[in-house]
C-alpha cells in the first residue's frame, strides 16, 4: 500500500507541475517570489479535475494503511 501510495504522490507532483508551468504560460503570471506564485495560481488548480481525483485516491491508502487492510483491485 505504501508503494501505491507514493507512486501516487509521484503522479500528483509531476501533474503540479506540469499544470503549475502551463498555467503560468496560458495566464501570463509573471511573479518571480514563487510564494506570491503560489497564491496566484493556488485558486486555479484548486479546480483541477485531476489533482482532485489523485488526492482522493491518496487518501484512500492513507484510510487502508491506517486501519492496517489492503486494497484490490482488477481491471479489464
């Protein structure tokens, strides 16, 4: 679980930044103090589809490793 766990974290970041330089491009953000960055672009992946599904499933192995269970899962 752990192992899931973590290649999520991985997807997550690497999605952050992907979106974080593509939104900096498409909105013209031009901030150099990355903290001032951040606040600017904090409420536009807010609503990241993407980011929002992944933190989900995060918490779901943060659920299981806490209450010491796994997980299953198939596929087509």
């Amino acid at each position: 679980m752990p192992e899931l766990r973590a290649e999520l974290t991985a997807i997550r970041k690497a999605h952050l930044c992907q979106r974080r330089d593509a939104l900096r491009r498409e909105r013209g953000v031009r901030a150099k103090d990355e903290a001032v960055a951040n606040r600017i672009l904090e409420p536009m992946l807010a609503g990241e589809p993407w980011l929002r599904k992944l933190d989900e499933l995060i918490a779901v192995c943060d659920d299981a490793i806490a209450q010491r269970s796994g997980l299953t899962s198939s596929s087509d």
